[in-house]
C-alpha cells in the first residue's frame, strides 16, 4: 500500500492536535477552499508516493509523540492508506489519531470506503476552510464553521455524529 505525501512526515508538532504529535501530510485535495493556507497540496499528481512500511518505519524510530495526525491535502482522498497507518500508530505505538479533512462527519460516513478510518480516528477537525469564519485565537482550526469532534467522547458529540458509532 501506498501514500502520495506533499512533504516529509512531520514530528514535535504541538499545534496540530494535543501533545507532542507526528504528522502526515496527505498530497490532494478536491476542495480547494479560497484561503486554504496549504493550497500547495491540492494537486492530486505532485509530490511523492511512499510505501505505508516506510512510513511506520519512520514512525516507529519516533521518540516522545502522542500520537498522529493526518492533514492535507485531504486524508480521505487516501482513506484506506491512512487507516492502515492509523491502526498501525493505535495499536503498535499506543498513540491517538487525529485528522482533518475538509469534508463534514455527515459527507464522510456516507461513502464506506471511509468508515475503516472513522473508526480509527480519535478526534476529527471537520469542514471547509471558510474564509469569512477565519479566527486566527481558534485553536486547532481555522475557521469558526469547523468542528473538533472527540469521536471516542460519544456523550459531547452532536447526534448525528454519534449515531454513526452505534450502528
């Protein structure tokens, strides 16, 4: 299995979820929203494509992380490559997922190809970038219309959302 990247995986990021977090930057994305501030990832064609091996590798040679997230581009574009890395960072490393995507939750569980890494996401920072909702005090997002959904807290989740998790 494979991952197209638009850069390097990333480590000691504290801004990009709680803790000390690796990230992987997913290369494409549909969206393309005006003011995204990593408009560099949109095209589906650049970049490099790793091997997921590699990238546990690299993963595994990591010392203090949290966990990982997965940022863009847009993760679900690679949703089966994403959720291989995931469950390998849950469950070989014992850390916590992270993703955003510029998708609702809602848009999201409708195609299955995504559930697999739904299930294996923690928290999830969804929605487009919306220019006109930028707030640059926002923590861990950029815009007011995005959510932080703690999908492992079923009881603060909105009920749509946590519907999903009870089917």
């Amino acid at each position: 299995m494979t991952v197209r990247l638009a850069a390097p995986l990333s480590k000691d990021s504290i801004v990009d979820g709680d803790g000390l977090r690796a990230v992987l930057w997913t290369q494409g994305c549909l969206l393309k929203c005006p003011g995204c501030h990593n408009a560099h990832t949109h095209d589906l064609h650049a970049s490099t494509v790793v091997s997921a091996e590699l990238i546990k590798f690299e993963l595994r040679q990591m010392r203090m992380q949290r966990g990982i997230t997965f940022s863009g581009g847009e993760p679900f574009l690679q949703a089966a490559a994403c959720a291989d890395i995931a469950r390998f960072a849950k469950q070989t490393l014992g850390w916590d997922v992270w993703c955003y995507s510029g998708y609702t939750f809602d848009v999201l569980c409708r195609n299955e190809k995504n559930h697999a890494f739904l299930n294996l996401i923690d928290v999830l920072v969804d929605g487009p970038f919306i220019r006109a909702e930028h707030d640059p005090l926002l923590k861990f997002r950029g815009s007011r219309n995005q959510r932080i959904l703690r999908l492992r807290e079923p009881e603060k989740l909105p009920a749509e959302v946590a519907a999903f998790f009870r089917q």
